[in-house]
C-alpha cells in the first residue's frame, strides 16, 4: 500500500448536468400541455417550447462556463503535474 496521494483524476457519480437539464424541460413541457388540456389554464404550445428551450439552453451554457472554470483550477492542492511527478 502506498502512501503517496492518487494522482488519478477523481470523477463524480450520477448524472450529467445537461441530463437533468434535458429531462426537466421534457418534464416542464409535458406538465404544461396536460394543464392546458386539462382546461386549468390556457396554453400557447410554440411559445412554451421556446421558453423552456431558452430557459434549458441558458442552463447548458452556464453549467458548461461553471464546469470549464472548476476544470481549469483541478482539485484542491494538486498543483501542477510537474509538482505531482515522483522524483
């Protein structure tokens, strides 16, 4: 057993951001239209897709700029990869 620190890159368990993303605009559509031919309200089709596809768009490109920056800096202490080589 070692007692150097990994220097394997660590990746995170569960779903991507652009799934959530994704499957809460199917879902929001989905429920919108039910609610609309349900009578509870009236629903324009076209104008809630735009929206939502606005709304899940703006969500992509923010969590991808959030992911990018968090990228750039690597885990906390790492320094370079130089640093990390075994003399």
């Amino acid at each position: 057993m070692s007692t150097q620190p990994s220097t394997e890159r660590e990746y995170r368990q569960g779903p991507s951001l652009g799934t959530v993303i994704w499957g809460a605009v199917v879902v929001s559509l989905a429920a919108l239209i039910v609610a609309g031919r349900l009578g509870w309200f009236a629903v324009d089709p076209g104008m809630v897709a735009v929206v939502l596809l606005l709304v899940g768009g703006l969500g992509l490109v923010v969590g991808g700029v959030v992911a990018a920056a968090r990228g750039r800096r690597g885990p906390a202490g790492a320094g370079t990869p130089e640093e990390r080589a075994e003399p």
